[in-house]
C-alpha cells in the first residue's frame, strides 16, 4: 500500500431537501511505527472547509525516497464546521523496504 483513500463529510436527502456538512478541518498525517508524526500531509494545520466527498492520496517517490524503511499508516483527523468532537481514523500497517 503506498495510498489511502476516504470519505470525508456527509450529504443526506430528506423530502425533496439536499444538506451538506462539510468538514470544518481535516489533517492527514503520515505516522511512523512508534505513532510519531513522519509526515504532514495537508497544510500545517490541516486543510479547512472541505466539501463531502470521497479523497485519495498517494505517496510520491520522492516522499518515499525521503522515509526510512520500516512500519507505516495513515491517519485522518476530522471536524466539522462547528467545532466540537474530532473523528480519528487510522490506517492498516504498511511497510516501506
């Protein structure tokens, strides 16, 4: 595995009605088998106001060729616009040669 891929935000229809919730911040991170922070992958921060929708990401050559090898997996933090609870997801273990 050199990528992930996600949905973020949620889109419901209710009596002829469209709502949308976007995500108020996302952060996608890169974390090495000790749970530290390898990398950053959105801007410092996170990326803000993100439309619902499904997302990829993948790793160039030239990030793998700057990590060492050993044991990896993502990780997504979520809000929403409004604050409140954040929701974390982690990926399955992967390993880099």
């Amino acid at each position: 595995m050199r990528g992930v891929r996600f949905s973020a935000g949620r889109v419901t229809r209710n009596e002829g009605s469209v709502a949308v919730e976007p995500l108020g911040r996302l952060r996608l991170e890169l974390l090495d088998a000790r749970g530290a922070v390898a990398r950053e992958l959105t801007p410092v921060g996170g990326a803000t106001d993100v439309l619902p929708g499904e997302y990829a990401y993948t790793l160039s050559r030239s990030v793998l060729s700057q990590l060492g090898s050993g044991s990896y997996r993502f990780r997504a933090s979520a809000s929403g616009t409004a604050g409140g609870g954040q929701a974390v997801r982690r990926s399955a273990p992967f390993a880099i040669p």
